[in-house]
C-alpha cells in the first residue's frame, strides 16, 4: 500500500459526499431528493475506490478497483436523469420501464467492463505506470468505453436541457437553484473531459477529485439558495392547479409556458405553442391575441372583459421584470367571470323589475286614488240624482259609468299580469293568439300568415287592446292581422279601417295615461301593450292606413320551427 499526497484530495471528496448525503437524508421527502442522494452515494464510492486504486502495488488490485469504481459510473448518468425529471416536476416520466431501461443499460456496462479481460473491447490494454514518481493504473481504452462515454454525455446533457425547460417560469431564486446545480454537474463534466483528453497527466482521475468540488457547490446552494426546499416543483404545481388561465410570454412575445387552464381554453396543448409566436392564437381566440396587441400599446396597462362560447373572462395584461429591473417577459392571465357576469345580469334585471314595479304601483295608485275614486263620485252623484228625480236616463249613465269602472279594473289586471309575467319566454303561434282573440270581438277579423315567436300569456292583451281600441274609439267595421316572417323577425301588421288617430297625439300614443276619443278610456292599454312587445324584445310603432284607418305595426324575432 502506497501513500502519496494525491490521496488527500480523493479523501476530502470522500468526506464532502458523505457530508452531502447526511444532510440530504433530512431532506429525503423533497422532490428529487432519493435520486440526488443516490448520485451522491456514487460519487462517494467512486471516490473511495480510486483512493484505494491508487494506494494499491499490484495491477490485480488497481483492476480490481477500478472494476469497483464502475458500479458508481455506470449507474450515475442514469440517476442524473431521474433526479432532474422528479426535481423539475416531470416525474410523470419516471416509468418503471424508464427505470428498467436505465438499469439494463448500468448492467450491461458493469457485465461488460468485469469480463474484459476475455474480449478486451472495454479496455484494450492495462498495465502499470510511473507518473510523478507514483505508480498508477494505466489503460488504453477501447470502441465500448467512448460508446459509454458518448451515452454517459448524451444523458448528461440530456439533463441540463431538461433543467433549463424546467425554469421558464422561475424566479430569482430558482435561476439560482439551476446555476447550482449545472455548475456542480459542469465541474464534474469538465474534470472528466481534461482527464480523458491527457490534457494534465496525472495519477489519479481528475473526475473524482471533483466531487469535492462538486459537493462544496451542493452545500453552499442547500444553506444558502434552498435546494430541495424551494423547487421548480412547487411553483410548477401551483402555477398548474390555478383556476385562471394564464400565459407567460418572453420578451419577443414567444410564447414560453400556458397553464392547464389555458390548455382547455384555447383548445391546445402546451407543447403545441411553447416557443411560438403569440400570433398562433389567433387562429384559435382572434379577440385575446387583438386585445393583447391593444393593452401591450398602452403606456398603462388594464384589465379588459372577453367572450369565448359561453364564457366571460377578465384578462389582465402585466409585465414580468428581472432583478435588474430589465424586462424579462409578460404576463397574460384569464380569471373566469362567468358566474360573476351572470349574478350582475341577474341583479340588473332584478332592479329593473323592481323598477317596473315601483312604476306600476305609482300608476295603480293613481289610477285609484284619481281615476276610480271619480268613477266612484259619478256613480253616487248618478244614484242621488235619481233618488231625487226619478230619472230613468240617469240609469244609463250609470251603466256607463259601471262599464268604465271595470274596464278600468280590467287595465289594472292587465297591467298586473305584465309585471308579474316576467318569467320564462315560450315558443307561441302568432295567428293561434290572434284567432282567441278575434273570437271574441264582434266584427269581422281576416288573419293571414303565421309565425312563431318568444312570449307568454301577456301577449293576449297587445291584441285585444289594439283590437278593442280600433273598434271602440276608431269605429272600424273590419281588422285585417298579416303576419310574415323576415330575416328572423316577424312583422304583425294589425290594420283597421276606421277614425285613424289624430296626428297631435299619435307620437305619444303609447305613453301612460293618454286617452282620446269620446269613449276615453284609462289611457294605460296602449301603455301596456309598449312595455309587453320591448319585454319581448320587440319593437312597435303606429302609421296611416290610406284612406282612413290605423295601421300598429308590431315587429318581434322569430323562431324557427
């Protein structure tokens, strides 16, 4: 057994590792931490067997060693893969078949280097060598070991890539994290490559003598940037179980990242956008990419409401800056307020019943307070009249005056049924409400056409008022209803051939309490009949009939059958 000064440094690589692996083991519940400890686990025994290589005499012994040495190396770049897929939150990849893939790989590696000496094709030649007045291991290697070694890289970087995707979102501390951790990997990787390349001739491998290194960086980025503790993993799954939809863009506006959320949204998959331009998106939501080109031109950015289907969403546009206060990036994120948007409609519509409402009462209060209590005088006026007199004419008056009090009650029913009915629309046959209604007045009634509309049972009312008020207050002898539908609206056309209306008082035709005409009624018919048709969202308005006559033109959307 040999003792040189060479051994001190493979000692403290030694003694790093096994530091290292004691404070991992605390940390063994963190993502990526069992892989980590293993890979440091191997470093360790790579080390002690090339310590013990080196203070090794015989070449038997230094082989012996070395074969030993192989059990870390070829299980390393394996557990470099594995740490790097469950660290950067990908552990959805860690397969048992990946696994048994990088352990049929390992195997084959260390099968391949304990039975050299029968093929030779691992190391061509061994031997023993004096370098620096220490006797070393030498080989010459051959075709199977730079096919490892060419495996051993490509799973080296293979990892580094994997660690740099894994950071498109991170913070300060995260980029911290990943130089870490690339600049131990980059140690150990630079090591190897001056030792296999004889760039420095010396006894002992280069790679070895690195752990230490390699471990120093370890320790520093645990105590000091949270390794193991704060991770990509974390802010991975959280930034993937938000509700709100959101998109990272770097600072040319390529798209670095898109959540679940925004997967669903847009129909896509994250893969399917990372590192495209923005402008894809506008294949899939034209209005998101348009508005974000509008909110990126503002020198104060905003929030803005969108559509998509069914949907209501608040977008809001913000830019992400580095520690140096450079821009880095922006931010697109998407919360969804369609429940919101559909309680402000509810209570909107909610108010404007209340304000219908408020309104109808105002007019029952009047209408009882001015309208019936008159009626109401007449009627006691009439009976005291013809207590006195014994006159039978004023019975008729009283009649009237009866008739005019129901008919008002009536209107008030009318006006009832129109507040109240504010429910649900249904699909209703135009010419089916005109036919009830028609039977009951006592003129003629011709109705063409048909249609199908969205209403309810108030609609019977805008029929019977137009009808009645033609025959009462325009003496018409004949009503002719055409219904046609057009570009999805149907157009009533209620025509009369009677008084027509005078021109002073057509343009407030439909306002409450406005009557005209000897027979004048309540003035509310017309009133209802206005707000009935804009509840169903519809429109109507009032013209001549040439010669004489009236005609209401009622115009409403149409249902398809």
């Amino acid at each position: 057994m040999q003792f040189t000064i060479y051994q001190l440094p493979l000692f403290l690589s030694c003694l790093v590792s096994a530091l290292v692996i004691y404070i991992l083991l605390k940390r063994e519940q963190s993502p990526g931490s069992r892989y980590l400890t293993i890979f440091i686990a191997a470093a360790f025994v790579w080390a002690l067997a090339d310590l013990l290589n080196l203070g090794s005499l015989t070449l038997s012994n230094k082989l012996f060693w070395d074969n030993i040495s192989y059990i870390a190396i070829s299980i390393s770049p394996a557990l470099w893969i594995l740490f790097v897929l469950d660290y950067s939150g990908k552990s959805k990849y860690i397969s048992k078949s990946l696994i048994l893939l990088m352990s049929f790989f390992s195997l084959a590696t260390l099968i391949i280097v304990w039975t050299d000496q029968y093929h030779h094709l691992f190391r061509s030649n061994i031997f023993l060598i004096e370098v620096s007045g220490i006797l070393a291991f030498g080989k010459v290697y051959g075709p199977l070991f730079w096919l490892f070694i060419i495996f051993f890289y490509s799973l080296i970087i293979l990892g580094i890539l994997l660690l740099f995707q894994s950071f498109n979102l991170s913070n300060s501390i995260n980029r911290k994290q990943k130089i870490t951790f690339i600049i131990a990997i980059f140690i150990t990787w630079t090591a190897n490559l001056i030792y296999l390349s004889r760039i420095i001739v010396s006894p002992v491998d280069f790679t070895s003598v690195s752990f230490s290194l390699m471990g120093a960086v370890l320790l520093i980025g645990i105590t000091k940037y949270q390794l193991l503790d704060i991770v990509p993993t974390a802010y991975m799954n959280v930034f993937k179980n938000m509700n709100d939809a959101i998109m990272v863009l770097g600072r040319f506006n390529q798209i670095v990242e898109i959540n679940p959320s925004m997967e669903k949204i847009l129909g896509v998959t994250s893969s399917s956008l990372c590192g495209k331009k923005i402008d894809i998106i506008s294949e899939k939501w034209p209005e998101i990419h348009r508005e974000y080109k509008n909110l990126q031109s503002k020198s104060h950015l905003n929030k803005i409401n969108l559509t998509k289907g069914t949907k209501f969403y608040e977008m809001d546009f913000s830019d992400i800056y580095g520690s140096n206060n450079f821009l880095i990036g922006h931010l697109i994120a998407l919360h969804d307020i369609t429940n919101r948007k559909e309680m402000e409609d509810k209570l909107i519509k909610s108010n404007k019943q209340i304000e219908d409402l408020n309104e109808t009462l105002q007019i029952v209060n009047k209408i009882l307070r001015h309208d019936l209590l008159n009626k109401l005088t007449v009627m006691k006026s009439v009976l005291w009249l013809y207590d006195e007199k014994n006159d039978k004419a004023l019975l008729d008056k009283l009649d009237r005056s009866i008739d005019s009090g129901i008919e008002l009650i009536e209107r008030i029913r009318e006006l009832e049924s129109f507040v109240i009915a504010k429910g649900e629309l249904t699909q209703i046959s135009i010419k089916k409400i005109a036919e009830d209604v028609s039977n009951s007045m006592h003129i003629p009634i011709t109705i063409n056409g048909d249609a199908t509309t969205l209403a309810d049972q108030a609609f019977f009312s805008v029929f019977e008022n137009i009808m009645r008020n033609a025959i009462i207050h325009g003496k018409t002898d004949r009503i002719d209803i055409d219904i046609s539908p057009k570009d999805k609206i149907c157009e009533i056309r209620i025509i009369d051939y009677g008084q027509g209306i005078s021109e002073f008082i057509k343009e407030n035709i439909f306002e409450e309490g406005l009557s005209y005409g000897d027979n004048k009624g309540s003035g509310l018919g017309l009133f209802v009949v206005k707000k009935t048709i804009e509840r169903y969202g519809g429109t109507i308005s009032v013209e001549d009939n040439k010669p004489k006559g009236t005609i209401f033109i009622i115009k409403l959307k149409c249902v398809e059958n």
